[in-house]
C-alpha cells in the first residue's frame, strides 16, 4: 500500500502572475495556497496549478490553453493537447480540465484582442481564495496578513486595525508590487476608506503586495520633540524647549 504519495513537479508557464515550476502533493486534505510545494486533496488539475501560479492576467487567451505531455518511452516525444478554460467556467465543461500528471507543462497564452468581460469572468474563479501581503507604517497592527482574494487596498489597512489617527499621512499611502517580469511598482495612493475599488484610487491587492502607510508630518515633529526632550527631561518645559530653538 502506499504510505505517501510522491508529489508531481508541474511547470506553469505563460500569462499568469508568477510563472514557474511547483512541487503538488497528492491525497491530502490539507489543500492550502502557499508558493512551492502544496498538498492537494486527490489528484490536481490545471485550474488548481494555474491558481497555484498566482492566476492569470489580463492578457492570457483562456480559449487556447495548452497542456504538453510525455509520452511513455526512452525517446523525448510529447503529446499537446488544447484546451477551452473560458468553456469550463462559462458552460461548466470538466473535459477543459484534466488531471496533471509529473512532467505536465500547462501553457497560458496571450490573447491577440483583450475581452474585459469574460477576463473577470475568469479571474474571480482563477485566483486563489487567500493571498499574502504585508501592511507597514502607521496602522495599528502591522505586519503579515492572509486576506481573501479580492481585497482592496483600503480594506487591507482595515484588517490591519485601520490607520493611526494623528500619525497617519492617509494622502500618502505607498503600494509597492513586484511584477512578473521582476520590476517594481511604487504607487502613491490617497486613502479614502469610502471610495469602492478602482485601479487608480482603491486598487485590488495581489499576493506578495506591500502597503506602507506613510507618518504625518505632526507626527513626525512630534517623534522629533520627544527624542530632544528626553536628555532634558524634568528641566526644560516644552516652552522652554521652543524658546531655546528660536533663540
């Protein structure tokens, strides 16, 4: 009987967000999203290597989806197969998505003429249900969190606790995001926690983002006072503090 399955090394190339090769394991119930190596309850399929991958982007070609495959022998011959992504989702045809089996290259192509409508469509079943980000600055509880797909930015700081009433600086809040090809985006953002999400002011976050709520300039004198103070503390008031400044 089989104690633990070995995992399956797929490679998922093309229009999606990271690109690569993942290690899936097979036949556990622990079915999480996490880079590298993940535990699948029974065998994986494409639509849960391509969420492994981070999603697609804008521009994948969800109709000419390709899966290239080993054949079994000592020669390096491959079988490719095509498959419909935009069918399985729309009209729920489970022939578009196939087990993957060790070796499987699944590879998203990009579209000739972009279809807004039927990307959404894709993206809100192609993403993984958490991601990771990280918020920094001046929120009450910065750090590390996991948040469902879909968050947007101003969401994301109310997960942190919200933003810190008088050190916040909400018309300087920083979006800083690796892209696929390895450069990076550093957005200034204005924070306004009624606004509903948009790609300019409420963006939608995807994993690995970082948001950095700046400190205000008040807070930032403020911080600058306390750290003279200190040496002079029980001695000089604050008014004599100023007085000594402008003298």
């Amino acid at each position: 009987s089989v104690i633990d399955p070995r995992p399956i090394k797929v490679s998922v190339v093309g229009q999606v967000q990271r690109p690569g090769l993942y290690s899936m394991d097979v036949g556990s119930n622990n079915n999480s999203f996490n880079r590298g190596r993940v535990r699948f309850s029974g065998m994986p399929t494409v639509i849960d290597a391509i969420k492994l991958s981070g999603g697609i982007t804008k521009q994948a070609d969800l109709r000419n989806v390709f899966i290239e495959r080993r054949l079994p022998g000592g020669d390096l011959k491959y079988k490719k197969a095509k498959i419909n992504l935009l069918d399985l989702i729309i009209q729920g045809n489970q022939l578009n998505n196939p087990f993957l089996f060790d070796g499987d290259k699944i590879i998203i192509t990009k579209a000739l003429n972009s279809n807004v409508e039927s990307w959404e469509i894709a993206d809100a079943n192609l993403t993984p249900e958490n991601i990771s980000v990280t918020i920094a600055g001046e929120v009450i509880s910065p750090g590390n969190l996991t948040l469902q797909s879909k968050t947007s930015l101003s969401q994301s700081i109310m997960a942190a606790g919200g933003p810190v009433n008088w050190r916040a600086n909400k018309g300087n809040v920083r979006l800083v995001r690796i892209n696929r090809n390895g450069s990076v985006d550093n957005k200034t953002i204005r924070l306004d926690l009624s606004e509903p999400p948009s790609e300019d002011k409420n963006p939608i976050l995807r994993n690995g983002d970082i948001v950095y709520v700046e400190t205000s300039k008040f807070a930032t004198m403020s911080d600058g006072i306390t750290a003279i103070r200190k040496p002079a503390s029980g001695i000089l008031s604050i008014w004599s503090l100023f007085k000594i400044i402008g003298d």
